[in-house]
C-alpha cells in the first residue's frame, strides 16, 4: 500500500537510510588511513569548489543571513576544518605510552544521526560530514524543514564526492522527507550509534532524551566587556563585526557590550560613529516586543537573520539606511528585560559598570540569563584583567581582543574550526570542547601488566579470615609483642600450606605463642582477629572456653556494641550461635574485647495462647 501520511512516509526514509548507512559503515570502518584520508581530502575538494552556489542555495532557501557571509562560513566547513585534521590519527593505533606500557586504538562509533540547522545549513552540513568521515563513521543528515533543499543539495555533493574516491554506496545520505516524527525515529534507530544535535533548545533536548549519546549545544547570549585599558575603536570594530556577521544567526554572536565606565563615553561615540543607532525608551520596547512576541523564550523567525535596517521597519522604526547595529541601554537583566536575551539579529544591549569586578559580575548574569557555558569575549591590553575575567566568567569560550562570533568557531583564533560548540555542564552539553573526530570515535586500550598479580587460592571454609601472617601481626601490633617467624625447614608456613590455602595448625600455634606471651590461659580472653584464627584452627586444635551464662553471652553484636565495650574496658561474650557483624568483626580485630564460649542458649519454653 502507498504512503500518503508525512510522517509515515519520514519515518520510512529514517529506518531504509539508517540501514543503508551502517552497511556502509561497517564496510567503512575497515579501510586504511590512507584511504580515508584520500576520502576526506576528495569530500573537502567537492565541497570548497561549491561554497558560493550552496550559500546563495541557503539564502535563497531560508531567508536568513546573507551570502558573502555564508561563504565564508562554507569556507570554514570546507577548508579551515580539513587543515585542522590533516595528519589527524583515527585509524589503528592512534597513541602509545611506552612508559605506562598502554596502546589507544581509534574506534569509530558507527552510524552518526546529524541534525542540520535553518540558521547554518550548507556549513554545517559540510562541517559535520567531514568531522564523521575522517573518524570512519556514516552520517544521516537530519534537516531542519525551512532548509531541505539547500541541506540535500549539499549532502549530494559530498556523497558523489566520497563514492567517487572509494566509499561505499550510503555513506552520506540525507532526509529529503523530513518531518519532526522523522527526525525521532533516526535519532531512536537500532543503527544509529550517536547523534550530533545542532538546533533550538527542545530538539537539542529531545537528542538528549533518545537514550543515545548525543553531543548538542546550548543557547549563547554572548556579553563583550571593553576593559578600560582596551583598543576602544578596535574593540567597538570587532564587536560590530560579530554582530552583524550573516546578521546575527550564529549563537556565538555578541548580544550585549559592557563597558567599563572609564571608557563609556568613548564607546558610545565609536557606536555611533560605526553604525549604531541608539534606541530610545519607546523604541526598545517596541523591538523587544517585536523579537519576543508575548513574552516568548526565542526570537521570533520574522527577525533571525534580518538587517537591522528591516528589524526597525518591521518594528515601525525608521533609521538611516547605513545603519549596522541597533542598541538599547540597558540597567538590568532578566525576563522583564527582553533585550537582555539571546536576539540572533543586529540587536545588542550597552551597558556600563565601574570597574572590572562589577563586569565580571554582569557579564555572569548575562550568561546565566541564557547562555551558561558558551562563549563571552574581553577587549583589554590589561594581560592580568584577561585572566581574572577568564577565569571568573561562566563561559568555555573567552575570545581576548576579537569578535566572539569569529573567534569562537576557530576562524580568528586557534581553536579548533567548528559550527558545533559544546557548552559542557553549565549549559546542559556532556563537553565544553569545539566538536571534531575526537569526538566521534572511541579509544580502545591495551593494557600491559605494571605490577604482578599474587596468585593464591583460598578456600570457600577461609574466605572470611585474612591470612595469617597478618592475622599475628595485628595481634602483636595491638599488643606490643614480637613474633618470631617459624622455621620453614620445622615449621608450617604461617602463610599458606604448599596447596596455596591458610595452614591452620600454623595459625593455631601462632595464636598460642602470642596468648602465651601475654599470659592468657586457653580459653581465656583475646582479641577479634585473634578469636578468628583460633576458631578457624579448632579443627586440629581444640582448646576449652571459658563457661558463661544466659546473662553475659550476646545474641547479636553489631560495631557500635564492640566501640562501647572498648569505651568501658568490658568484654563482649559470644557463643556459637551468636551472629557478629562484619563492621562488628572489623573494629574487634584491633581491641580485645570479643570472649568466645561454648554456651549455647536453652531453647524457650513453650507457652500457653491464651
């Protein structure tokens, strides 16, 4: 029977391509280095050669950002993220501590489910297939509805690409069916090994809760805190340059500048001079309202990735045309401060604080107001204020004299390129880290043997007693007595007898030397360990105990009666019925306070109903 249901029809295409794909990646999953390198490489070429057709397919598609912009976010795709893994290790041995004699040997984790934002498309589409081949994985792109066609027709380009240079049928696929009941069966496949999860907050959740390891991101409300030792001109430049970077749609943008008050004046100025246009009371309100209709938690769609210039026409705002950047002064942070939050267009907040305590102290409001762990930037020539500031922000990404959009995906800095930024504990992510194959493979490891395993057998009748060289050693060490070792040509070995289990007679005599040393009768008192032993010997060496009666002989002896019996000098009598605790048996070891007798309580009288 034909489908006609969507989601019918999504959630089939899930199920024949997460099959289809760990076909393809078990086959995968064998080839060399050399010749996933070869793949890798072939991809990344396919993949650079169309960086301007997949960026206006984005544009055209979605309506967000713009294409100069989203050439260069294909370009970190296609060649900043090849550049940082060539020469990358991901097959066989990929580490050897000689010293700690251990082996690490790459594990690929299988079939990959990649969800696929509006926002970035086409780069990280590329991005993410790249980072999976290079770690021997397949990948299932997963798209966001408002960007199929641009996101598929970048999946088809790679695949041709990787077939094309020996890789199996089905090892890039993507969903061109795609619905939401489709995305959640390929994120609850048998198949599929991990997901990488780039979206809103409920889909990055939803990756979370499939039951499969997932590597998503949190929401960034970035703060850039111009310190008063800063390039103001520079840092107000590279702020500008962030946030209006593909207009705001990477979550690493700016949404808020601090300035120091030292050089507040200075900053507005640059502002202005720059492109901003400054909010007035009414103005903000109406924008705030406009970003986040009745109160909502996210931009609404009608601004994401909009210049500013259409942000105010669309809020009743006119503003000259060479306008960059709107920005509302602001006092305070939270909920009823809607501009205070996460805006992904060319919208930002200002405010000023005193000194470099109190930014630090805004800029963590700011962060917990929704954007924990991700990413906030410092502009200073102060190297010691940098670091307070680093340390003390709640953020995993602190980009030092640059714009914290570039900076934090690795174009402007050193770290690692990528269009998937983990936010680690603070914001929800199992890892703080810039994903990249290291994340995509498992490390299996070879062990060798540092320190000798003693190898001895102990029967089930001894399993409870230590070995009897400790057994006299802690009678003599709570007692101040020497033991003299036995003879091994006489004696029995105080160890073990020559079938590995403990020689009782050796405990039995071992007992009595130190009893006898002490002056201790048979049948007298002795310690815990002591009593063990010589209970575990009575077999070959039975010795009389003392008499006792109903009164003193206890039923049951936990460790809080062994620590009272040492507080007050008593001693604790038990018979053979008597059940002694482990915690019990424990603290005796050390005290000589457990008596053994042979009284065994009379049973009860029976005794009338009525």
């Amino acid at each position: 029977m034909e489908l006609r249901d969507r989601d019918l029809i999504s959630i089939q295409e899930a199920r024949e391509l997460a099959a289809k794909a760990l076909v393809a990646q078990q086959k995968f999953a064998r080839f060399s280095q050399e010749k996933v390198d070869a793949i890798v490489e072939a991809v990344a070429k396919a993949a650079a050669a169309e960086v301007e057709t997949l960026a206006r397919a984005a544009v055209e598609e979605t309506g967000y950002g713009n294409v100069p912009d989203k050439i260069l976010k294909n370009q970190v795709g296609a060649i900043e993220v090849p550049n940082a893994i060539r020469g990358m290790r991901t097959v066989g041995v990929v580490n050897e501590d000689k010293e700690k004699k251990i082996l690490e040997v790459a594990v690929p984790v299988g079939v990959i489910c990649a969800i696929i934002p509006v926002t970035n498309p086409t780069s990280t589409a590329i991005y993410k297939t790249l980072i999976a081949l290079k770690a021997r994985n397949a990948i299932v792109l997963s798209p966001h509805p408002g960007a199929v066609r641009c996101i598929c027709q970048t999946a088809k380009i790679l695949a041709r690409a990787a077939v094309g240079a020996g890789a199996p049928e089905g090892i890039v696929t993507c969903m061109e069916r795609n619905t939401l009941a489709g995305t959640q069966e390929l994120m609850h496949a048998p198949e599929v090994g991990l997901i990488l999860a780039t979206g809103g907050t409920g889909l990055v959740r939803a990756a979370y809760s499939s039951g499969k390891p997932a590597y998503g991101v949190g929401p960034g409300n970035v703060p850039a805190f111009i310190e008063h030792t800063a390039n103001v001109h520079k840092a107000v430049a590279d702020i500008f340059a962030g946030k209006t970077f593909d207009y705001g749609t990477l979550c690493s943008s700016e949404q808020a500048i601090v300035a120091e008050e030292a050089v507040r004046d200075a900053a507005l100025e640059e502002c202005r001079k720059q492109g901003g246009y400054f909010l007035n009371a009414d103005e903000a309100r109406a924008i705030g309202e406009l970003i986040f209709p009745g109160g909502s938690h996210a931009p609404s769609p009608k601004v994401v990735g909009r210049p500013a210039t259409h942000v105010a026409e669309l809020a009743g705002i006119k503003v000259p045309t060479e306008t960059r950047v709107l920005i509302a002064r602001l006092d305070g942070v939270g909920r009823e401060i809607p501009l205070s939050g996460e805006k992904l267009c060319p919208v930002l907040g200002f405010y000023s604080v005193p000194n470099l305590a109190a930014g630090i102290d805004l800029c963590t409001q700011l962060l917990r107001h929704g954007g924990m762990g991700h990413t906030a930037s410092i502009h200073s020539q102060d190297a010691a204020a940098v670091r307070e500031f680093g340390v003390a922000v709640p953020a995993f990404r602190v980009c030092v004299n640059t714009a914290s959009t570039h900076g934090s995906v690795g174009y402007s800095t050193n770290l690692f390129p990528a269009m998937t930024l983990g936010c680690g504990a603070l914001g929800g992510n199992i890892t703080s880290d810039n994903i990249g194959p290291q994340h995509l493979m498992n490390l299996r490891r070879l062990a060798w043997e540092s320190r000798p395993v003693e190898h001895r057998t102990i029967s089930a009748a001894n399993r409870m007693n230590a070995p009897a060289a400790k057994v006299a050693a802690a009678s003599a060490g709570a007692t101040g007595a020497t033991v003299k070792p036995t003879n091994p040509q006489s004696q029995p070995s105080a160890a073990s007898s020559a079938s590995g289990v403990p020689d009782r007679a050796a405990i039995a005599h071992a007992v009595e030397h130190v009893m006898a040393h002490l002056g201790i009768a048979r049948g007298g008192a002795a310690s815990g360990a002591t009593k063990s032993a010589a209970s575990a010997a009575s077999s070959t060496s039975p010795a009389p105990k003392p008499a006792a009666t109903a009164t003193n002989v206890s039923p049951f002896v936990t460790e809080g009666d062994v620590r009272r019996a040492v507080t007050r000098g008593e001693k604790i009598f038990i018979g053979p019925k008597t059940i002694l605790t482990p915690s019990a048996r424990d603290v005796a070891g050390s005290e000589n306070v457990i008596v053994l007798t042979d009284y065994v309580p009379p049973a009860p009288a029976a005794t009338s109903s009525e």
